[in-house]
C-alpha cells in the first residue's frame, strides 16, 4: 500500500473514531480530501470507507445533526470497534506480542499527530482518549528504521553511511535487508551485504545521516528459511552461554517467558514464578517489554541490566 494511501486511511480511521458525533461529507473532505475534484473525492472516499470496512472497522451511518436527518454523517463507534475478549494460546499471544513492537515508530506517529491537528483546528470535538484501541506501542527512536523497514516489505537495496564502533569515520555501505529486529534494547537490520558479498548485521543507531532506498521493488528475494533473530543473536552474542534465570510473573502475564520456562511454581495469588534454565539472549527486553508484571530474581546481572535500563529512562 501506497504511503500516501495508508496516511489517508489512517486520518480517515482517527477523524471519525475521535469525534463525538456524526462527521458530514463535506467535513470529511474540507479536512482529509480538499485538493481533489468532485469525482476524484467521491471515488476515493468511497474506496477507503469500503477498504476500512474489509479491514473489519465498523464506519456507521447516520445523521449528526437532528434537524436535518437527511444529511447523512459518518462515525467509528469506540464500542463497536473495540476488540471482544480474547483468549490466545501462550504461542499465539507470543506472535501477537511481537506483531505489536513495530507500530509506534515516526511514520505512524506523525500521521496520527498531523490528524489530531488538522482535527482541533477545524473546531471539532474530539475525543483523544478513543486513539488507545488503536495503539499497541514499542518506539523505534531511529531516523533510519522506516527506510529499512519499507525495504524489507519491497525487497529495495538500501545505501547508507555507516560508522563502526573503532572507527571515527563513516562508510559507504549498500544492503539488501531482510529483517529488522530489537536485539538487548537496540534495532538491528540483517542482510545481504553488496559490498562484503555476504550476510552481515548493522546497528541501525550507527547509521550517519539518512538511509536511501537504493533500487527498485522486487530486485531481490531474502532467502528461504532464514531467521534474523537467531542470525543476530550469533554475530552479536557468538559463544555466549545464557545463564539460567528465575523471575516472578504475575498471573496470566508473561505468555512469551513461559514458553522458555522448564518449571513454574505457584507463589501466591496474583505471582507465579518461573524458572528458565535456557532463556533467549534478549531476555532483558521481554523482560521491560512486561513492566510491572515481572520482576527478575536471578541471575544478579540480569537484574542488575534491568534496573540500570529503568533507571536510564527515568534520568
């Protein structure tokens, strides 16, 4: 989907979950659609109503102003559009729990600024607090994240400059990515290095300036099989043997930690605790990833990571 596209949808999304009442035709195309011909609005607007709508959003249809009920608005019900509860396997609520870290990086972001702008200004009431059913988080605080990301998805080379950790100098580099993962706190992109002939691992905070996409889409296709984490983990922590790990989870929390756990004990009502005789390398960030919920017992350098990380966000 086109980016110009998927900003659009996700305006027309916002504009008429956040409003208290009906929103007009004409509203929505003064705010969303105001440099398009009459056709063209018509057309596009019935386009993305019907796109919303296959995507499972309930747009209702009504009148928003009670002395003219023939003027027809449009709105998301937050109630309606709220999820049922849902019960998940632990492995299913594993790939839920890793779909969600990707959503809130810039590009997102701004576009759901910009609506809520574009919204206040127009005088309209809006209710901000409706934007939580739309917002699982994780930030990706670097600029170049979206350009690999969007490589990833077109399969489109990427250029960059890239400074390593002995050398005062930027290089040139050119990657075919094939994923993006968070590995003890950082993103990571793992590809095919162009210049290396070879596959290779780039911090992305050590990219200097801007990422370019360096191609066109489909020039080439990441091998079959490959895992990015487990490629990561090998060049990042190679011969590292993890150290068994104890934690305290609250009660009905913690589904990706309990698939490592060899053990869980019942420690009251509301903890359990769980012991991990082979935890992941990144442990430490599933751990912060569950907040209050879990509490690390041991081992001490875990902890130690943990609280060190905590009180880095707080300073």
């Amino acid at each position: 989907m086109a980016a110009a596209k998927t900003e659009r949808l996700m305006n027309l999304l916002i504009m008429l979950l956040v409003q208290r009442g009906y929103v007009g035709r004409d509203r929505i195309r003064e705010l969303l659609y105001k440099d398009s011909s009459d056709e063209a609005f018509e057309r596009m607007f019935e386009r993305d109503k019907e796109e919303l709508r296959s995507l499972g959003v309930p747009i209702e249809t009504g009148s928003y102003d009670p002395l003219f009920e023939d003027e027809g608005g449009y709105r998301i019900s937050p109630d309606a559009f709220a999820l049922p509860a849902i019960e998940l396997t632990a492995d299913e609520a594993a790939v839920v729990g890793l779909a969600t870290k990707v959503w809130e990086h810039a590009r997102l972001a701004d576009a759901t600024t910009e609506a809520v702008r574009k919204l206040t200004a127009a005088g309209a009431e809006i209710d901000v607090a409706a934007l939580d059913l739309v917002s699982p988080r994780l930030a990706a605080e670097e600029p170049s994240f979206d350009v690999f990301l969007e490589a990833v998805n077109h399969r489109i080379p990427v250029r960059f400059d890239y400074r390593t950790s002995g050398s005062p100098d930027a290089v040139a580099r050119h990657l075919q990515p094939w994923g993006v993962v968070r590995f003890s706190g950082r993103w990571y992109v793992v590809g095919h290095d162009l210049d290396k002939d070879d596959q290779r691992v780039f911090r992305l905070s050590r990219v200097v300036g801007s990422a370019r996409l360096d191609g066109t889409p489909g020039t080439y296709e990441i091998p079959e099989g490959v895992d990015v984490r487990a490629i990561a983990h090998a060049t990042l922590r190679p011969d590292r043997p993890a150290e068994p790990a104890t934690l305290l989870v609250r009660r009905g929390a913690g589904h990706m930690l309990r698939r490592h756990a060899a053990q869980i004990e019942q420690v009251d009502a509301d903890w359990e605790r769980l012991h991990l005789p082979t935890p992941p390398a990144d442990l430490a960030d599933e751990v912060l990833g569950h907040g209050a919920d879990v509490i690390v017992e041991s081992p001490a350098t875990l902890r130690a990571s943990v609280i060190a990380r905590l009180q880095g966000v707080l300073a």
